[in-house]
C-alpha cells in the first residue's frame, strides 16, 4: 500500500511538472516509476494523461536535463553589510562580484561539459546504445569494484580509464563481440563529491559537486566571497596539508587559469580574511578598493586599475590616514623615481586627476555663423583667417558690420570687449580693420532683426528657434502684436549670447573697477544692455542696438549718467542729438561711460499700422488703416457705405481689447465654476436619484464648453443711428477693430432649455411666448421667470412678463434669439452657472452672425 501510495504521488508530481513546466520529479521517483510492469506503467499513464516516453526517455547526450533546478542564483551585492564598505566615492571591491551568488540547494551542478580526460570513477553513469541489426539502450553505473556489467558481454572494467579510452575499448570489444551494430556512448549522471568551502564565504559549509569542478566553481557553489575574504590568499587543503595557494587577480586581471586547479573528495578550500587594500578613483580605466599582496608603489597600483585613461593628467595624489589626522601627497607619474619610491599602505586612497577642458591655444567663434566651437590660434591669426566667407561661414542672419571681440586680461582671466566692423574686416585682410587674435578670444557675431536663415536645408542657430510664419487672409481678433514673433525671437537670441559676456562684466567689477556696461533703450531694433567695448561712443551703440528704426525720433534723445556728487549717487539727464550723433559730429557723438543709459525717443504720434476690418454687407470690404481720431462712421464711408442688402441692426462690432478683458473673464469663470460643480458632486455622490446625477452632469457639460469657449469681444452698437449721423452713437476707433455687417435674415432663434431649440420665421407682432411655444415650451429645469432675448447687434433686453407691473413691450426684430436659461434651483442655486450660461449664448451668436 506504501509503495502504491508512493508510486501515485510520483505520477501526480509528473503530472504538474510537464502541464505547468515546474521542476522535474527526483530520479528515485522516476526509477520507482520505471521498476513497475509494462502494463501498470501504461494503466497509470493513459489515467492520468501523463506521456510516457516523456518519463522514461533517457536523458539527451552529454547534457544536463532541460528543466534541471537551478543550485545557484544570481544575488545582489549591495545588501547593507557591503554598502557600509564602499567608499564616499561609491568606489567597489574589486573581483567580488564575479563569484556573487545565492546557492539554493545542496545539489551538485550538473551542467558542466565533460572533457575527453575525464577520469571515470565509481558513481559515473554511462549511456551506451547498441544499433544495427540489434537495438538496446543501457543505463550503467559503475560500481564499487569499478566495473558496469554488460548483458549478453559480462563485466567491463571502466574504472581508471578516461572518458576517450573508455569509448575506444568499449566499441572495439563490441566489434569484437557483436556482428552488424554500431554504438554510441554518453555520460549521464556524473559521481558527485563533498568539499568544504570555509572561512570569508559568503555562506560556509559542505557543498556536494560535480567531480569536475574546480576551486573557483566551489567557491561559486557557496555564493561567493564575503567583502572581508581575500581574493589573493585562497588556500586548497587536502588531507590537512596546503597543496595550493590561489591569486583570483591573476584570473580576474590576466585571464590565467593555470592555479584553478580541479578538486578532489574531502577537499577544503579556505578563503582567510584579507589584510591590506587600498583604493583609486578618479581617470583610471578600473577605479575599485584593490586587495595588495606584492604590489607596493604607486605604479603597481596603477598596473590593478588598468592604467590610466586618455583624459587622465599624470599626477595622482595620495591621502592616508594617521594618528592625527590625515597627510596628503602628490606625485608626478612622469617622474619615475618619486612614484616608484613611495610605498603605499593599507587605507591609502589614490586619486588621479583629469586634465582641464580649457584649450590652450584656441580662439572660439558663436552667435550667426555655420559652425560654431573652437579653432586652432596661431600668432598671425587673424579675424579674416577664421570668417573667409560671408556665404558659407555666416549665416543669413548675421550682422555684417556690428561684431565683438571679447579678450581674457591679466592673471584673474578677466576680460575686455571690442567692437569692429565685420564687413571690413573680411574685405581687407591682413589689415588694421582686420584684427589680430590673440589666444583665448571669443568672437560674438551678432545678428539682424530678420532673424530667419537657412543653410543647405539645416536651420541656423536663430532660426532653430522660429518658423516661417504662413499668411492667414482670414481675420482673427487677435493677430499682430507690437512685436512679431521673429522680433521676439532675433531679441531672445541676442540676449542669450551677450548674457554671459554681461555676468562676467558684473562678476568683476568692484569697488575701484566700475561695471563695464550701458544700456540703449526706445526706438533702436535691439534694445538692452551691451558691453562697454573700447572707445565706445553713442553712434556705435546706436549701430551695435541694430540701428535706429523707422520710428525713431533724430532731433532729440536722452542720455542718463551717473555722477558721484558730494559722496553720493545722483542722476544726471542731458538731451543728445541722434542726428549728429548719427553723422559722427564732434560735439553729438558723445563718449560713453558705465552704466550710462540712452533713450532713443519715438516720433509724437508714431503709429505703425492702425488697422480696423470691414466685412460682411459693405460696398468694399477689407481692412483699412487710420489715423487716430477717426471714427468707425468715417471708414464705413471710405468703404463706400453698406450694400442695399446690409441689416445694420445685426451689426457685430469686436475689439481686441474688450477680447482680452473677456477671455480673462472667461478663464475666471471656468475656474470657479468647475469649483463649485466638483463641489455638488461630491454632496450628490450618495445620492441615487437619477434627476440629480443628470443635473450634475448637464453642469459638468457647461464647465467643458466654457473651458473651449473663444472670447469675441463684442461691444453693442447701434450702427442704423450712427448712420444718420448720431454723433452719440459714434465711436472712436483702435487698432484692430472689427465690424461685420450681415445681410437681412427673417429669423428669429431660440436657444436653452426648451424642447426643440431652433430658428423660426420672423413674423411682425408675433411674441416672445409664441416663439417659446413653436418650439415645444420650456423644459421641466428652465426658469420661465428669467427668459432674455439677445438682440442682434449684442443688446439683451427683458420681455414684459410682469402682471402687476406692466411697461412698453419691446417688439422683436429679425436675427434676435430668445434665451431659455436653467433654473439654478435645480443645481443648488450655483451662481457661477447662470453668467456662463449667459456669456456662452451670447459667445454663440456673435460667432453665429460673423460665420453665416
């Protein structure tokens, strides 16, 4: 009953390892499995699903079994007691990691190839098939006499032989014996032996394996070396002598696995703790804390880490710790015999430093060129010798007469600026237009205002940062600013090439050296602060700035000084002449000093381009340009009045600052809706009343169409009184307004909560409750009491619904919109709901008017 018991709780494990690929069933239960008869084998087989080739298949030639259970598994080295051994630096033992493991079981491994001087012994298993005329296969193990024992050939002596003799013998007594077969001969299961891995292991003890291991595969075996273990003393014992000593470095550095040596039963290997280490960071090929044995210079040393890398300066400074404290040397690696005679000690730490990035002999060029970086300097070079190209060695945008030159001066590397012109420089070489470079200079080539180049399909350094801007006929409210994005981006990237140069002015300065900057302000193309370059005068501020533009105004500027009088700071104000400063005059060009600032004032009354649009029913629509003080009646009639078709009660008149005023609202109100909605829903989150979640969600609605809606700007005129020349009605225009005037549509919309929102046929005399009735009435959440029209020049007024109180009823008129609001009663009185709803309909009808 035991064995049946037994035999069943094989064939289930069989039965989990080949459905959920798990780990095989041990080879007694395979061989139990195997001892019973034919019949019972297939009986339990065909019962349970279980193949049975698959069981008793034997194992392939000389390899391990597919699914074989791992005996060591990969392990993490930074656990807290290695950690605690690391250097500030984070700096590693060198070689530990290679032996890391975590062993998890006893059993030996059993995947090593096995080499033709194998030397067969008592527990080796062969596999030796016959075929031919006469097929068998056999599994022998040799036993304690040494010998496997043949059916139908007796005993074969197999101990003593290598795994090559025993394949030649065996197949040439088989010829011998046996007539038309062939053979073939494998090993399977190998004899294990117990070794002791002992000392600094990572996890000490007996380790049963395979009888083709070595020292460094036990030691494997046993999870590694601990931190405290040495890699360079390891000691192979048997019989309680010493036979070997083992240096890993030589394995880990050099590759030699001479001293690995192969073990036999009952041999100990024994890792002692190790004694002197020193470490070295820095540019070396291999910084880790090495363990010494002989090494005992500084060369040495350097040998372990692999020698030093291509940035490494040959110097390395040496910190060791004393009694007192800690002494530091340094040593030149050139100088042989200062290197060589210092002997390291246990806790030295080495550090090799790297040699600067700084070019010695080098002039760099940036700003609007092709290719910016460093070039080699020679005595003669000149700025001629660097930029010999305006097509190819500048870009689209360079400015071609206002450059820099910034030079280091004295030992603290500060530095001074100069101005040339580029232009001239290239065009006379070798001249003194032509400036000669010194090592260290930087040239700064700045650009123009265009800001917009290319280079054979490769964008240039400013033109990285824009797009080419499409033209777009179709009005939008909000288009051209002061400045166009170009502008922005040709100001941006100026800047960001002084900036430096101007941080390094401001860093050296002091109370003896005054700041070596000015700043330009007003009617020049590139406002800013700039260097103070030699010899600097107003007029190549003026040109440096970009120049003056159009709107520059020449009679008159202002130029602010700082003076220091009586021990204080006072600011002095003195009008310039840019004319004659412009013409280089001597009592207009004035001579510039720190911190002097110049204003270059624009023209009184300097407008760029006023523009206003006319679109829609008008005899010629576009866009026109005023003068300020013009009214909206005086373009109307420049544009030739309106068409016959024009309804001038439907006018929509938009302007760019109401828009911004409006989308700010917008935003406000977006953000303080969305607030108060999450707020109703969480009070409403119990609840399961379905009109509430409905209610919820229509709030949740207006906040998403809020947040998408697009300010207008619209202001309510009355362009029919206008017409008639009511100056009251008139209006002053700005830059960028926008009126639309629609032709005459008979209709009127209704819009909100009602049944069918749509648009009816406008009928004289017919009432705001007519209109609410063709379109099926209010809906159960509408407030009757609140109903509005908008009018459709953007007016809303309130119809007469008063019993008590009556008053004049207003008369619709074609194109208004009747509005059925909700009442907010059914969304716990939020405010915020009622003006977005309200802007929201509005938004939509003068959009609605503009697009039909």
């Amino acid at each position: 009953m035991f064995n049946l018991c037994l035999l069943f709780s094989a064939l289930m494990l069989l039965v989990g390892s080949f459905n959920a690929l798990a780990a095989t069933p041990t080879s007694a239960q395979i061989q139990q499995f195997k001892a019973l008869p034919s019949a019972q084998q297939n009986a339990l087989a065909s019962q349970y699903g279980v193949n049975i080739d698959a069981v008793t298949a034997p194992p392939a030639e000389n390899s391990a079994t597919p699914d074989a259970e791992p005996t060591i598994e990969d392990r993490t080295t930074e656990d807290p007691t290695t950690t605690a051994q690391k250097t500030p630096r984070g700096l590693k033992m060198f070689g530990y990691d290679l032996f890391a493991g975590e062993p998890m079981s006893l059993a030996p491994l059993s995947d090593l190839p096995v080499p033709n001087d194998y030397l067969l012994g008592v527990g080796d298993e062969l596999q030796i098939k016959v075929f031919g005329t006469k097929t068998e296969s056999y599994n022998l193990v040799i036993n304690r006499e040494g010998s496997i024992h043949i059916p139908d050939l007796g005993p074969f002596q197999a101990r003593g032989l290598t795994y090559q003799q025993l394949k030649t013998e065996f197949t040439a007594l088989i010829n011998r014996r046996m007539i038309g077969v062939e053979t073939s001969i494998s090993l399977g299961k190998l004899k294990t032996m117990e070794v002791f891995v002992l000392g600094a292991a990572y996890k000490p003890g007996s380790y049963v394996i395979s009888s083709l291991s070595s020292v460094t595969q036990a030691i494997k075996a046993a999870g590694g070396i601990e931190r405290l273990g040495s890699l360079r003393e390891i000691q192979v014992k048997r019989n309680n002598k010493i036979i070997k000593k083992i240096d890993l470095y030589d394995l880990l550095i050099s590759g030699d696995t001479s001293s690995d040596i192969s073990l036999k039963q009952g041999d100990v290997v024994f890792i002692p703790i190790k004694k002197k280490t020193v470490s070295i960071d820095g540019f070396v090929k291999r910084p880790a804390i090495y363990e010494l044995k002989n090494e005992k210079d500084i060369d040495s040393i350097l040998k372990l880490a692999g020698g030093l890398n291509a940035k490494a300066y040959p110097g390395v400074q040496v910190t060791r710790r004393t009694q007192i404290g800690r002494d530091l040397y340094n040593f030149n690696l050139e100088d042989k015999q200062s290197s060589q005679t210092f002997i390291v000690e246990n806790g030295d730490q080495l550090n090799v430093g790297g040699v600067t990035d700084l070019y010695h002999n080098a002039v760099s060029v940036s700003g609007a060129v092709s290719y910016e970086g460093a070039y080699q300097w020679n005595a003669d070079l000149t700025v001629s010798d660097l930029i010999t190209s305006i097509k190819f060695d500048l870009n689209k945008d360079a400015d071609l007469h206002n450059a820099l030159l910034v030079r280091e001066v004295g030992l603290e590397h500060n530095i001074k600026v100069l101005y040339f012109d580029l232009l001239a420089a290239i065009s006379n070489p070798k001249s003194d237009l032509d400036l000669k470079l010194q090592a260290q200079d930087q040239l700064l080539i700045l650009n123009k205002e265009t800001g917009i180049a290319e280079k054979l399909g490769k964008k240039s350094n400013l033109s990285k940062q824009i797009d080419n801007q499409e033209v777009n006929d179709q009005f939008v409210i909000s288009d051209l600013g002061d400045k166009s994005k170009q502008q922005s981006s040709a100001q941006a990237f100026r800047a960001d090439l002084l900036k430096p140069v101007i941080a390094q002015l401001k860093a050296q300065s002091n109370f003896e050296n005054a700041v070596q900057i000015v700043d330009i302000r007003g009617a020049v193309k590139f406002p800013g602060v700039y260097p103070l370059f030699e010899h600097a005068d107003l007029k190549t501020l003026i040109n440096l700035a970009g120049g003056l533009k159009e709107a520059s105004y020449l009679t008159a500027g202002e130029l602010s000084r700082i003076k220091l009088i009586d021990g204080k700071e006072r600011i002095h104000y003195q009008t310039i002449d840019i004319a004659s400063a412009m013409k280089d005059t001597k009592n207009g060009n004035i001579k510039l000093k720190s911190k002097d600032r110049v204003h270059v004032f624009t023209k009184p009354e300097w407008r760029e381009d006023y523009k206003a649009t006319l679109s829609g029913e008008v005899r010629f629509p576009g866009t026109y340009r005023f003068n300020r003080g013009e009214t909206l009646y005086d373009v109307i009639q420049r544009a030739g009045g309106l068409t016959e078709y024009a309804y001038p009660e439907g006018a929509v008149f938009a302007r760019e600052s109401l828009r911004k005023i409006e989308e700010k609202q917008l935003a406000f109100l977006h953000r303080r809706l969305k607030e108060e909605v999450s707020s109703l829903a969480f009070r409403r989150q119990s609840s399961s009343n379905p009109v509430q979640s409905n209610n919820t969600q229509s709030a949740m609605d207006t906040v998403e169409k809020l947040g998408v809606a697009e300010a207008v700007g619209r202001m309510s005129i009355n362009l029919k009184k206008m017409l008639q020349h009511d100056e009251a009605q008139n209006i002053n225009l700005e830059n960028q307004d926008f009126l639309h005037i629609p032709p005459l549509r008979k209709v009127i919309s209704v819009i909100g909560h009602v049944q069918f929102p749509t648009a009816h046929i406008f009928e004289e005399n017919k009432s705001v409750d007519a209109y609410l009735a063709l379109s099926g009435g209010a809906k159960k959440q509408a407030d009757t009491d609140r109903v509005y029209v908008i009018r459709a020049n953007g007016s809303v007024f309130i119809p007469n619904q008063s019993f008590w109180f009556s008053r004049e009823e207003q008369q619709l008129m074609p194109g208004d919109t009747i509005v059925m609001p909700m009442d907010t009663d059914y969304m716990d009185r939020l405010s915020t709901l009622t003006s977005s709803t309200q802007i929201m309909y509005q938004l939509g009808v003068a959009w609605s008017a503009i697009s039909n």
